[in-house]
C-alpha cells in the first residue's frame, strides 16, 4: 500500500467519504497514534495462504479495487491520520461467501477472491466501503455499549445496525437478510489499537444489497 498510494490521493479519498458524526454511535475513545490499517494490513504486498482466519482476500480486494480505481475512496485506508473503523471479514468470511453465491464449496483463498473479484470491481469497491465506519476510532469496548446503534458507512446512503447479545456478541446488520448477519469475532478486535484507524474481524461479509 505504500508503494500503490500517495498521501495526496488519500486525502482526497477522505474527503469523497463526508467523514461525518455517527447516528447513534457509541463516543468513540481518544486515539492518537496515525499508524494506517493499509500499512497493518500491507495492502500493496498480500499473499494468500493456508490461514483461513487473517485478512488476505481483503487485502487483495483493495489491492484489485486501487488498481482499476486509484482514488477510490478506499484509500483512505492508507491515510492514518483520518480516523474509522473497520469491520475485516476474514478469509474464511469470504471463503462462505463465494460458496453461498457459487452453490458449491469454495476451499481456497484464491479461488475465493476470484469469486468474489467476478462480481465486478464496482460492487468489490461498494462491498468494502460498507465495511468502513468513517469518522470514529470505535474500540470493542465502544462496540459492546452500543447496542440498537445505527452506523452510516463509507457506501454513501447504507447503514449498519448494531446488535449485542448476552455472550457478549456483537453482531452487524446489513441488506442480505437470507446471509447470516456477521458476528464480531472477539479474539480479532482492537487490530492497530491506539491508532485512530482500528479494525475488528467479523465472521461474515456485509452486504448492502440482496444478493
């Protein structure tokens, strides 16, 4: 991501996301630390593997959706001093994807990217921006007291509701209602902690639409 992003391009793409208040969201914690998740992340360097549980068709999907688009605003990704959050499907959330769209099981890393990458790189962009909270540092801590909030995301006009369970479970609301709503995986929260980007994995991919 370093190499595929300037610090030019990624303020501009914070400016085409409004990064705006919440609606009903938790009060985020201070954070001042300006470490990007691009760089945690090392969009611009992803290699895909046998881990089912990190993050590299996500990384793949930025990588793909900067190449064709390089200011889309999912480089703000890359810009550590504009704060969000990001909700990370894991490979394996992408992996369940791919074989609910194909009706078939898909057992690799990239074969799930491939699927995911064949729905057209508008709607990759779309997909990944409604994973993306612009505007707050929003920590697990925050995320468990915020239960019934509605966040508006970077696709422009598409919310997520929050959801918290006995548990605790987090989970996310989005269009797909006949996907499972994604969970909040607790062993992957606070990822770039003490950052003003932080990141949580979830379970599933958000969709803000009916497949």
């Amino acid at each position: 991501m370093r190499r595929s992003l300037t610090k030019t391009a990624a303020l501009g793409a914070a400016a085409a996301l409004g990064v705006g208040a919440l609606l009903a969201a938790p009060v985020a914690q201070a954070a001042d630390g300006n470490t990007s998740l691009a760089e945690v992340l090392e969009v611009g360097s992803g290699m895909f593997d046998s881990n089912k549980g990190d993050f590299d068709i996500l990384t793949k999907a930025a990588e793909a959706v900067l190449a064709a688009k390089p200011d889309s605003a999912v480089a703000v990704l890359a810009d550590g001093d504009t704060a969000l959050t990001v909700f990370a499907p894991t490979d394996k959330a992408f992996m369940d994807l791919a074989s609910a769209l194909s009706g078939s099981t898909v057992s690799s890393e990239s074969d799930a990217f491939d699927a995911v990458a064949g729905l057209g790189i508008d709607t990759v962009e779309n997909v990944l921006l409604y994973h993306v909270i612009p505007g707050k540092t929003i920590t697990s801590k925050d995320a468990l007291n915020a239960n019934g909030a509605v966040l508006p995301t970077a696709y422009k006009g598409k919310n997520t509701k929050v959801i918290v369970l006995d548990g605790p479970i987090i989970r996310l609301r989005d269009y797909a209602p006949a996907f499972k709503n994604a969970q909040v995986i607790l062993d992957l929260v606070d990822v770039n902690d003490g950052n003003k980007q932080i990141a949580h994995g979830v379970d599933a991919v958000m969709l803000p639409f009916k497949p």
